[in-house]
C-alpha cells in the first residue's frame, strides 16, 4: 500500500465512521473483536474513549503518526518487535524526512497535512508510547495481535513513567498578578464597542479559568444556569473529564465577576435557573464558543501580554515574557491549583476542585515542601564566606520575585 493510499485509509478508518458490515477475523489468531484490519482494530480501541473526547483525540494522534510509520516501513501491528519501538521512539525526536512528517496546522483533507508541527521533547515521546502501551495491550487482550513487544521492555518503568513529581507549567504569583493588573485595565475612551467586549470577554476567560480551575472543554460548554445558590452560597456545576458531575463552590470574586460580565451582556447581575445560555460569548453576544476558538483567543491574549510585559520592563522580564509566550489554556488549571495549595487549602478540598481520582496527582501542585528544604539548605554555607542566613529568617528575604 503506497503512503498516499496508507495515509487515507487512516484518515477515514480513525476519523469517520466504521462500517457495519461483518468483520473476518486477523490470520493471526482468534480475534474478538469485529476488525478487518488493522486501523479498523485501532478504531475499535478508541471507541473505548468515546466518553472523554479529548483523550479520544490525543490517543488517536499517536496511533495515527504509528500506523502512519509502520506503512512506511511495511509492517503491520502484529508484526511489531522489541527493536521497532526504539526505531519508532527515534523517529518521535526526529521524524525524517522532514518534508513529507512535519508542517504547519492544516485541515487534514489538505495536501499539505502533516502529522508533526515539529519533533517530539522527551516528555511528548514518553507520553506516546505510554498512550501505544495501552493500544497494544488492549489489541493483545482482543487477540488481535499474540505479542505485546513493550512487556519486553526492560526498563519500561523508567522509560514509560511520564509523571512529574511537581506540576512546572503555571504562572508564578508575581507574574499572575501582573498579568489580572494589565488585564483589568480599562480600554481607551475613545475605544469602540468591540474593543469593549473584547476587553470585558477576556477579563471573564482569565479569571473563570483562574478561579475556578476549568478545563477549556468545561469553559466552552459551561452555561449561565450551571452557577446556582443553595442555602446562600453559590456553586458551579460541571461535567467534567469521563462524564464525571462535580459541584465547585464559587468565591465572591468569581460572582463579581460573572456580575460584570452580565452586566456587560445586558443581562440581571445574577443567573437565573433555567438560563441555559453559554457563559461564553461570541462577538453577538449570544453565540457560544467552542473550544478551538477558545483556545486561539485566549493563546493571543497570552502573546498580547508577552509583548506588553517586553515593552514595560524589557531584559528584566526575559523569563516571564518568555513563560507567557509559552502559556496555554492549561497552564491557568496549573496557577489556578497551585496557587490555591499555597494559599493553604487542604489538600483533600484542592482535590475536590481539580476532580482528581488520586490525591497523588493533585499533590503535584503542593510546592512549599521545597520553599521550606530551600530555606532551611541556606543555613549551610562556606566557613568565612557570605554571612549565614540566622535561624528562622527565610532564604527568600532578600530574593523575592518581583517584575
């Protein structure tokens, strides 16, 4: 099968609908699943995901760029050894030729489509075979395949563990603040009503994503009437990751601001019940967002600040410029929990917020035990060199971050 051809039958194998029609099992063995072949096998794998469709997409991201490789190679799934995902796990870092792996973002229809916007970090690569562990078990326990080639990995904990001891992704506090202060500022008055909305929406967008810790799946499908009083407090009802209901208390600075942004819609300052309207607003001031949309924004606005920080305070804000050039959607979930472990809140409540299913996952986010191991290692210092920090003064007296 040419690559072309390999590359379509992918496409409408992981990306349209499978046929009805009644499968013959592989040549391999008994399989229990109904598949054809191997990219129907890999179809059927991720219709297991069809609850949480943002998993769903990522997962079929990597089996994509997989069978996608094996075609250039001549291989199909069950042929799969040991050797092949080093092979394979290269290629991640280094997908060559780079003219026919890697692109720009294009429709996938487009001929100009590529799978890779660039090689993979080493986290990118661990994620993905840890994703294809999964896929391979899965088609082994379906008989699909009689070997799965990563239980002869040796050294699979090290190399599949992609868990990181301390979330690293987020905005340090003095950089939060700076960013809500130039947020908050007030257009021009000469400014027209766009530029008005546009600065009321994204006051909105940062401080729900900052307050409340969405996912921006949970942003784009929240509603005005997810936000209820009971008993004289207000809470925010989501469905979340796997289907997962979840009802988050909301601060007084979040009603505030949901009370301006009402204001700004023309609406009453507080939700009513049976307001099932989109919480995020297109430029009509009706019309949802979705997720895609809600991304690019919210990545401008991020690029918007970088610039503004450069202009404000130029080589000294290098490193935050250049945070906020990185930032994502995501990394406000990270400030969000982080910044609420530092403000004390106890770990079984951050958990609740976050809707982990392991209090181990949201300890991530707790990062005083390495302020107080900082603090107490700068009382240990060269005999006769710079005096010693005394007893019970902090090693950040004197280093504050400031911008």
């Amino acid at each position: 099968m040419s690559e072309t051809i390999m590359g379509q039958a992918v496409m409408r194998g992981l990306y349209e609908a499978a046929p009805a029609a009644p499968a013959t099992p592989p040549v391999q063995g008994a399989s229990h699943i109904a598949a054809r072949d191997d990219i129907e096998a890999v179809g059927l794998w991720l219709a297991e995901y069809r609850a949480s469709p943002n998993t769903r997409r990522a997962y079929r991201r990597e089996a994509e760029r997989l069978l996608l490789w094996l075609a250039t190679q001549g291989l199909g799934l069950a042929e799969v050894r040991r050797d092949h995902l080093d092979a394979f796990e290269a290629f991640l870092g280094d997908p060559q030729p780079r003219a026919r792996w890697v692109g720009a973002t294009r429709p996938r229809r487009d001929p100009r489509w590529r799978p890779f916007r660039g090689p993979l970090s080493p986290a990118s690569r661990r994620q993905s075979l840890v994703i294809l562990q999964g896929l391979f078990a899965w088609l082994a326990e379906a008989g699909w395949i009689a070997h799965n080639p990563f239980r002869l990995m040796r050294d699979k904990r090290r190399r599949l563990d992609n868990r990181q001891t301390r979330v690293e992704r987020y905005l340090e506090r003095p950089l939060w603040d700076w960013l809500w202060q130039w947020l908050a500022r007030e257009p021009l008055p000469d400014a027209s009503p766009r530029a008005r909305f546009e600065s009321a929406r994204r006051r909105m967008l940062f401080g729900f994503a900052y307050l409340l810790a969405p996912r921006i799946s949970e942003m784009a499908a929240a509603r005005m009437s997810d936000f209820q009083r009971r008993e004289g407090r207000w809470w925010w009802d989501v469905v979340g990751k796997g289907g997962k209901a979840a009802r988050i208390p909301v601060p007084p600075d979040m009603m505030r601001l949901l009370g301006e942004w009402r204001d700004h819609l023309g609406l009453a300052a507080a939700p009513g019940e049976d307001e099932a309207t989109p919480l995020l607003r297109g430029l009509d001031g009706r019309r949802g967002l979705g997720e895609n949309r809600l991304y690019r924004l919210m990545r401008g606005v991020f690029d918007e600040a970088a610039t503004a920080l450069a202009a404000e305070l130029g080589d000294a804000a290098t490193r935050e410029v250049a945070q906020l050039r990185r930032a994502t959607p995501h990394w406000l979930r990270h400030t969000a929990l982080t910044h609420q472990a530092q403000a004390g809140i106890e770990l079984r409540y951050l958990a609740e917020t976050a809707r982990h299913a392991r209090l181990d996952t949201t300890a991530r986010y707790l990062h005083a035990e390495d302020e107080e191991w900082h603090r107490q290692q700068s009382r240990h210092g060269l005999a006769g060199g710079a005096a010693r920090v005394p007893a019970g003064e902090g090693a950040d007296a004197g280093g504050a971050q400031t911008l």
